[in-house]
C-alpha cells in the first residue's frame, strides 16, 4: 500500500512556522492590548471596570472564535479557513490601532478575538498533519516557540513607547497589522493538508457529508475520545488562569500594584523571555521522547514556584521580575506548548481541529470570567490573586501528570481511512493527491 506522501525538509518547517504565527498573534493581542488600554485609559478615559471588561471580551470572542473556527476547519478544510479568518484579524487590529472612542475599543476587540481564535485550532491541526512522522510534536512545538517571540516584540517595543501614551499604543496595534499582512501573503501560497484531505475524501465515500458531520460529533463525545476532551480541557483551562493573568495585567500589577511605569515593566518583564524561548527550544528537543514527561514535571513545578515568590515576598518590581523569570521556564515545559502537542497526539483527523477548538473554548471562556475581576481582587487583595495562581499551576500539574499522560494516542489517518475504504482503493487516492 502506498503511504501518505509528506512533502520533504524544508517544507514541513515553513509549514510549521506559518502555522504558528497564529501563536504569535495570539500572544501579542493579548500582550499588546494589556498595555495598550493603559495607554490609552488617560485619553479615552478608560477606568479600571473598563480595563477588565475589555480584557474579558477579548479572551470570550477568542473562545467562540476557536469553537467555531475548529469545528468548519474540520468541515471544509484548513486552508480555507484560516485565509478567512486571517483577513478579518486584521480589519479588527487596524480597528484597534485607529481607535479614538471607547466604542471602537470594543468593536476592536470582537472583531480581533473572533478571528485569532478561528484561526488557532485549525493552524495547529495543519502543522502536525504536514509534519514527518516521528517530529509532529517538534513541528507543534515550535508554535510555543513563536508564541514566546511574539510576547517578546510587543514588551520590546513597550520599552520605547510606553512613555508615547495612545501613539504608543497603535504602534503595538500597528506591528501585529503589519505582520497579519505578510503571513496572509505567505500563507495563500500554501496547499491544503494531505492528511486531512485523505481523511476527508474517505469519510465521503462512506457515508453523507451531513451524517459524516453528526457522526465525527458524536464519536468525540463517546468513549474514548471524551476522556481525553475532558482532560485537555480542564488541563488548559485551568493552567491559563496563572498565563492569561499574567499576560493581560502583568503590566497593570507593575503600574497600579508595585507603583513602577510601563516602560520599567516591560524592561523587567523582557527579562523573563529568553528564559522562556530557551526553555521552548529545548522543549522541542524532547518533545517526540519518552523523557518529555519528566521535563513537564519540572515545569509545572517551576510556575508553581514563581507564582508564591510575590505572594511571600511581597508584590515589588524585583519580586514580579523574578517571578516573570522563573515562570518562563515552567511555561516552555509545562504549559501551552504541550496542550498543543496532546490535542494533535489523542484525537483524530476529522475531529482533531474541533476538539481543540472546543478545549481553547472552554478555556478562554474560563479565563475571561476571572479576567473580568483580576484587577479588583488585584486592588482589594493581592495575596489572594496568587494564591489561586499557585493553586491553578498545581492542579492542572496534576491532570496532566496523572490523567492526559495515560491516555491512548489516536489512530494515524492513513490507518483509518485504510479501514473505511480498504488498501486498494486508499492506495488509489493517495496516487491521485500525489498528481495534483
């Protein structure tokens, strides 16, 4: 029988790196939006209430984005998905760039949330479906890797516009334009995934698109793929509280908590990326092992750590650079990047960008409802802000050391599309993609 035909190096990189520009859009949205409402909050005369409800609706449309984006990735196909949703991306950043009221903030906001988390799921998928057996969770991994570098832009460029009020907060906007153009250039380049067009035309064949549809649904919410929707789930969800605070008010804890600036808080929080990026880089070393799972031990144990470092110490600059820095190398190990890894290794093709669409859903939805209160309890308590972080590291530490870690991998695409239209006529598809 012939074998699915993986374009060779360096294809599935460029693949892989296109791919996770997602990430990198992902991570400087919410970065960049962190602080550019403070930026923006004397002139448009945003407060507080403002500032968490922003922040809040910006991880809810991510959610829904992700919920819906995975479920027609799977339907129609990656590629023409994450065109689309690359697009509108940035109609909703240039919004955010050009705002002058409060209303264009919001409308910003959705617009923005509801394409980057289309887009996600179904990048994601593509990457680990184009990549050579044996390195699909390298090639996943290094969307944990972008992600970092697009967190690292946008507090480089904080540094020398933090003191520029709004022009500095379109600058943020401007850079993510900027590059949501490029990446949508590169990306109508690329052909659609093989793997998923195989799955496709096989589920095709067997029955009707609309019953293949209600059937690919059930089957995730069946056993056995239910337990690894719930687990991935709850892992992430309850890992991106410690994350999604710290990315959207790490400045504001600098600025309204530890009394510093925000050109100083992006000067101390740069500090922690290359920490991080290393940390990623040598996640993807390890990542296609057996040892990946000591390493993520190490990891969830290390955000741990940093989360009680201002909650014993006290809420200072030193003490949140140093936390900044020691959670740098439990997110490389123990965090996104391995949730990423998961939803491509326990789920099938044809489900595998709605799973992880629903899991991101789940998440964000989670993270926007304490989103919405983190500056209060933030302003009233701040012990209590960190002790639920320190909480959060280690329960989903625990989900994913004791539960997604002995979960069944799923079947290959070949191996299930083999089963539903037998060797022969398999080997014929495969011969007809390999033409095109």
């Amino acid at each position: 029988m012939s074998r699915i035909q993986v374009q060779t190096e360096p294809q599935p990189w460029r693949i892989a790196f296109l791919a996770g520009m997602a990430s990198y859009l992902d991570a400087g949205a919410i970065v960049a939006t962190g602080t550019a409402l403070v930026l923006y909050a004397p002139t448009l005369g945003l407060n507080e209430w403002d500032i968490g409800i922003l922040s809040a609706l910006l991880t809810l449309c991510f959610a829904t984005g992700a919920l819906f984006g995975g479920r027609l990735g799977d339907r129609f196909g990656r590629r023409r998905v994450f065109t689309v949703t690359l697009m509108v991306f940035a109609v909703g950043i240039a919004i955010l760039a050009l705002a002058v009221v409060p209303a264009m903030l919001y409308i910003g906001v959705v617009v923005t949330g509801l394409a980057i988390g289309s887009d996600l799921p179904v990048s994601l998928a593509l990457a680990a479906e184009e990549a050579p057996e044996g390195s699909k969770g390298k090639m996943v991994a290094l969307s944990g890797v972008i992600w970092f570098v697009g967190i690292a832009v946008v507090v480089v460029l904080s540094i020398f516009v933090g003191s520029l009020g709004e022009l500095g907060a379109r600058i943020l906007y401007g850079q993510l334009l900027l590059v949501a153009l490029v990446v949508l250039v590169l990306r109508s380049r690329m052909k659609e995934s093989t793997e998923w067009t195989i799955a496709h035309t096989a589920s095709l064949e067997v029955v009707e698109s609309e019953r293949v549809d209600l059937g690919s649904l059930r089957r995730l919410l069946s056993p056995p793929l239910l337990s690894a929707l719930v687990a991935t789930a709850l892992f992430y969800a309850i890992w991106n509280i410690g994350a999604n605070t710290m990315g959207q008010f790490s400045t504001y804890l600098y600025v309204n908590v530890a009394g510093s600036d925000v050109p100083t808080a992006s000067m101390f929080g740069l500090l922690a990326l290359p920490i991080g990026i290393g940390a990623g880089l040598a996640f993807m070393r390890i990542v296609d092992r057996p040892s990946r799972l000591i390493w993520f031990t190490v990891g969830f144990i290390a955000s741990s750590a940093a989360f009680a470092i201002p909650l014993v110490f006290g809420v200072s600059v030193p003490t949140l650079a140093i936390m900044g820095i020691v959670s740098g190398i439990g997110i490389g190990f123990a965090g996104e990047t391995i949730y990423k890894v998961w939803t491509q290794e326990l789920f099938p093709t044809l489900v595998r960008s709605t799973a992880q669409g629903a899991t991101i859903a789940f998440t964000r939805y989670v993270a926007a409802a304490f989103a919405l209160f983190t500056p209060v309890i933030a302003s009233a308590n701040v012990s209590a802000l960190f002790g639920i972080l320190i909480g959060t590291s280690l329960v989903s530490g625990l989900i994913g050391l004791l539960w997604i870690a002995r979960l069944p991998k799923a079947p290959s695409a070949e191996r299930e599309a083999a089963e539903a239209l037998g060797t022969e006529r398999l080997a014929t598809v495969i011969d007809e993609l390999d033409q095109v």
